[in-house]
C-alpha cells in the first residue's frame, strides 16, 4: 500500500525529511540515495538541487545540520552500494501515474521505496516495507493510502 500525509498541522512543513525519515523508523544512512526533481528551500556548499546520487552519510549529515523543506523531489532508496546508471530520472511534479488510482512503483530501478515531496503540501510513500508503513501511520494517523486519496479528489 502506498501512502499520503497531507492536510495536517502535525508537521511544521512538508516535506521534512528529517522528521519523514524518524516517523518511518528508517536511518538516512541504511541507503543510498537518488534524489531528483527537487525544488528545495535550502541551497548551500555541501547541497545542490541537481539530480544526484547521494550516499545515505551524506544524507544524514545534510537532514541534521540543516531545517530544509522539500517543495518538490523524489528519494529512491537503494541498498548501499547497488547504484546503476539512471535513464529516465523518477519525477514528481507534472507526473499523471501518481493521480491514477492504481498501485504506484518506485520509478527507480532497483529502488527499495521512495518519497515524494508534492508541491509543499503532501508527502508521498511509493513501496515501503509493512514495518515502516506500521511506524508512520503510528506516528501520523491522518496518513491516508494514496488511492483512497485519489478516490476523494475524483469522487
């Protein structure tokens, strides 16, 4: 089942990956990471709103010592190590599969899961494990499944 946050005030702004990450139980650095299609509030020497592999280390550091919001993005998470050449960057914003009403993938291939940032004002997750799904809606249960979702915007 995929998921969806959005329309709550128990997050300070989406998408905070920092407090994404910590609500699903997952550490940044179990993964390595491609991130693409990003739109950010945050540009600085160790950052840039590039498409990019980046390793889960990096990741960590970059989510704890800095407040950054994600307005747009998607984080494919890999096994570390198992980074290929990337044909077609996963997308978020402009893409139709996300609104269909059938079960999304994660774009990436060989991605374990991914995050979607949407517009600053949802945050989208493709594929987790039952676990981490378990621990987010825990942790946020206003969190809907996407096609649930779909179904209200269409209905």
């Amino acid at each position: 089942m995929n998921l969806i946050l959005e329309g709550t005030d128990r997050v300070p702004f989406f998408t905070d990956m920092r407090a994404t990450l910590h609500a699903l139980g997952i550490s940044a650095s179990a993964f390595d990471w491609y991130l693409s299609d990003i739109e950010t509030n945050y540009y600085g020497e160790d950052f840039s709103p590039r498409d990019q592999w980046i390793t889960g280390i990096e990741l960590r550091r970059l989510l704890e010592c800095n407040e950054i919001q994600f307005i747009w993005a998607v984080f494919s998470a890999v096994p570390v190590g198992h980074r290929h050449t990337v044909l077609a960057a996963p997308y978020i914003e402009g893409n139709p599969d996300f609104w269909t009403g059938s079960e999304v993938r994660p774009q990436l291939q060989g991605a374990v899961f991914e995050i979607a940032c949407w517009d600053s004002s949802a945050t989208i997750l493709v594929g987790l494990p039952e676990a981490a799904q378990k621990r987010f809606l825990a942790a946020f249960p206003e969190t809907d499944s996407l096609q649930n979702a779909v179904l209200r915007r269409v209905g």
